[in-house]
C-alpha cells in the first residue's frame, strides 16, 4: 500500500474516531433548577453550632515553621 493512502485512511480514521468522541461526550449545560425542582422550594441550610473554643496548638506552629527551615 503506497504511504499517501496510508496517510489518508490514518486522517479519515483519525477524524471519525474524534467527532465520535464529540458526539459522545455529554457535558451538562446551563439549567433552570426552579423548573425542576419546583417553584418555590429553596431547602435552607442547617446552621453549624460552635460547641467549643478551638485554640491552636503552638507546637504544630512550631513544627511547620521548622519544616519551612
């Protein structure tokens, strides 16, 4: 087989198996989420309650300061 036709089957192949891949690939688009989930609904977030007083461990400062050396 002469290498211009190989060269052309590889392209032709090429291009086929790349707008396979386009035609295939299904990436979500921009939606209305009131639409689907119903007008009106917007669940609201639980709110985190601080329970204790997190202070910082002076020794992992010191640890990633020694580290950074």
């Amino acid at each position: 087989m002469k290498l211009e036709i190989t060269r052309g089957l590889f392209l032709v192949g090429a291009l086929g198996i790349a707008s396979l891949a386009l035609t295939v690939w299904e990436q979500p688009g921009p939606k209305i989420l009131g639409a689907e989930i119903g007008a009106g609904h917007c669940p609201v977030p639980r709110v985190a309650k601080v329970e204790q007083v997190v202070k910082p461990s002076h020794d992992l400062l010191l640890f990633m300061f020694g580290m950074t050396q």
